[in-house]
C-alpha cells in the first residue's frame, strides 16, 4: 500500500510553515520548529491529554485579557512572540495549579509569581537595561512598588540619543473566580533625566482588592527631548510580581470590571 503524501507547507523565502508530508512545520521566535505529525485517528486522548488541553485553551483566553489589559500602555507595539511566550507562561503556571481532588484549580498567594521577570519585548529585555526591578510588597489591600536603599543601587542604561525615560508602573486586576478583568487599571508614571538617580524617586501604592490577581507591571519609554524612541523592537516593559489577594472579592469598589467569557476557575 502506497502512503499518500500531503503536502500544505508555504516557503516564505525563510521558513517553512504548514504540513509537508508526515512533519509540521512552524517558526517559533525566528527559529525553525519541525514535529511529528500523528497519523489520523491514532491519538487517544488521556485523561493528563485532555488536562493539558484545557489549560492550554485556558491560558490562551487569560493570555489575551491580560495583554488587553496593557495594550494600551505598550502603545500597539507589540514583539511578534509576545502572544506565544506568553501563553506558555500561563501554561505552566495553571499546570501547577491544577487540583487533583476535584476538577479545578487550586490556587495560592504565588501561584502566578513566576510571571515575574516575563519580557514583554523579548529583543529590548529591561534586565539589560535596568539592573534591579523595585521591591513589590502586598500587606492589608495595598500593594507597594519602591526601591529601597541598599547597597546595590538601581542603575538604568539610556539608549543612544536619548536624554530621558518615562518609567510607568501599571497594575492589572483579574477576578479569577468569577471571570472578570479590570477594564481600566491604575497607573503611574515618573520621567527620569539621563544620569539621575533612581533610588527615591520610586514609591507608589496601589489599592488592590480581595481575591484579586493583581500583575505589576513596569514600562520603559525613551525620549529624545520629546520625541519617543521607542519601536516594536524596542519597547522595554517587564512583570515585576504577580500576587493573589487573600480573601473573597466583594463589589465594593470604584473599578470598572469587564467579563471574561469561559474563564471562570471557581
């Protein structure tokens, strides 16, 4: 019996990508990816099969509300893997979380907190850029941003021809409950002047709500004089922490919520 051959790749001058006989083809951050095509209707689903799809479809849907939360403050500039990366971040992170007593989640406190240190702009990395990330602290409903004096003082390296940078803290609130995402969130910004210290001009507080998934966000924007030098390959902006409030959320705040439809992970 002769294996028919299928053949759907598209050459783009570089990469293949699409099916090209048994193989898949696929670019993944400017790199070549080839995998192993299942032959049709040999793949059972498991039960762990199953568990990994669903926390992929899940961290796919969280993925995109939670960068349409800072969309915005990238300005539309967004590094083509951004989507991707971050998918996988989730990915990981709900995987952990999974509960195995009942069909759910089970989260924590850090559950999410190796999103900290998540590159927004994989080819301007702010750890390049700034050596130490602020102090991220959450106590009684109210989350800190600030540099603390020490012996290792925050340094900033400014791009050629810039003469300042606008640095602007952004902390984005998810419900995970019951599948709401904040629709307008709280910001703040400082500008900083090539060569200033940064070490007491950070210290901002942001009031965060119980059962809340609250990600601190930090966003670098260069300027020559007025003109901003920032390019969608070169947008540096970082996750500094990503914490979960204790307690159950109650309506009694003045945000603006908006629905997350199918992602509710009571």
């Amino acid at each position: 019996m002769i294996k028919k051959q299928i053949f759907m790749a598209i050459f783009d001058g570089k990469f293949l990508k699409g099916i090209l006989g048994d193989f898949i083809f696929k670019v993944v951050n400017g790199v070549q990816i080839v995998s192993k095509r299942p032959a049709p209707g040999t793949m059972k689903q498991s039960v762990e099969t199953k568990n990994a799809s669903e926390n992929f479809r899940k961290s796919s849907k969280l993925g995109k509300h939670i960068r349409g939360i800072f969309h915005n403050t990238l300005g539309g500039m967004n590094e083509t893997s951004y989507a991707f990366r971050f998918t996988s971040a989730l990915t990981t992170v709900l995987t952990a979380c999974d509960n195995p007593t009942k069909t759910g989640y089970l989260f924590k406190r850090n559950s999410f907190g190796n999103l900290a240190g998540f590159e927004f702009n994989i080819k301007s990395p702010v750890k390049k850029i700034l050596n130490l990330k602020p102090k991220i602290e959450l106590n009684q409903g109210i989350m800190k941003i600030v540099y603390y004096e020490s012996g290792n003082a925050p340094k900033l390296r400014f791009p050629k021809h810039a003469t300042q940078c606008k640095l602007t803290f952004v902390v984005g609130l998810i419900r995970l409950k019951d599948g709401k995402r904040i629709l307008n969130p709280e910001k703040y910004s400082i500008t900083l002047k090539k060569n200033e210290e940064l070490i007491n001009l950070i210290d901002f507080s942001f009031k965060i709500p119980d059962g809340c998934l609250s990600i601190a966000v930090m966003f670098l924007s260069f300027y020559n004089g007025v003109t901003l030098l920032n390019s969608k390959s070169f947008n540096p902006a970082v996750i500094c922490d990503a914490i979960l409030s204790p307690g159950t959320f109650t309506n009694q705040d003045n945000h603006s919520w908006m629905e997350m439809p199918g992602l509710d992970f009571d």
